[in-house]
C-alpha cells in the first residue's frame, strides 16, 4: 500500500486530514514543513512507497510551488495535492500530476480526488 505524506506546519488542520485518509488508505504521515518533507523523499525506501504528497498552498520556508518544483526534480511522476485557500494561486501548479483544490473541500471530495490520485499513480507506474 502507498504511503501518502501530508506537508502541513497546522496541527489541528493536519490532524483532520490524516485522520480521515488513515481510515481509507492506511499509512499516512505528516511532516511540519518542505524541508522534512524532502529529507523523507531522499529517504530510498520511503520514496519506494511513496504515492502521494499533500501540502498546503503556503508551505513555511519555501512556497508551494518551489517545493513542488523541488519534488520533481527527485520524482518526477509524483502525484501532489494542493491545498490553498482559493484558486488565486491555480495557475502557479501546470504539471499534470499535481492537483489544485480550496483548502476548504469537504471530506468526501479529499477521499475521491486521493483515490483518483493514487490510482493513476498505480497505474502510470504498472
């Protein structure tokens, strides 16, 4: 099973989310910020499992978007969920793996679109 990795420095917001997918996909962790979050992507055998990243918009030490940039330089075909606070920033994120939602989607809407996400990502890398 794919490991999903939540990049979030919010407690409490980071605590929902992993809650929620725990529950459907099983192995989630969190890291406060971009920096752990590529440290653990150096990591071989986490990056073998890794299927997934989700990270707010606004990451503390770089943006978004640089820390997506950086992602790709070491997997490129990683899928990354994107949250922010509206779509204002839709046009930072172009890749094709990387999606761009409102912080504020329901529960459901996170299951279906890490489902979709990590399904695609199986099936890129079969």
């Amino acid at each position: 099973m794919a490991t999903i990795l939540i990049v979030d420095d919010d407690p409490l917001q980071a605590s929902l989310i992993m809650s929620l997918l725990e529950r459907q996909f099983g192995n989630v962790c969190r890291v406060n910020d971009a920096a752990e979050a590529l440290c653990l992507v150096e990591q071989p055998e986490f990056a073998e499992k890794l299927g997934l990243v989700i990270s707010r918009h606004h990451t503390p030490g770089i943006g978004g978007p640089a820390f997506v940039a950086e992602l790709r330089s070491r997997k490129p075909g990683l899928p990354v969920l994107v949250l922010g606070a509206d779509g204002a920033a839709l046009s930072d994120y172009t890749d094709e793996n990387v999606v761009y939602l409102p912080r504020s989607i329901g529960g459901q809407k996170m299951l279906a679109v890490t489902s979709q996400m990590l399904t695609h990502r199986k099936n890129a890398v079969a």
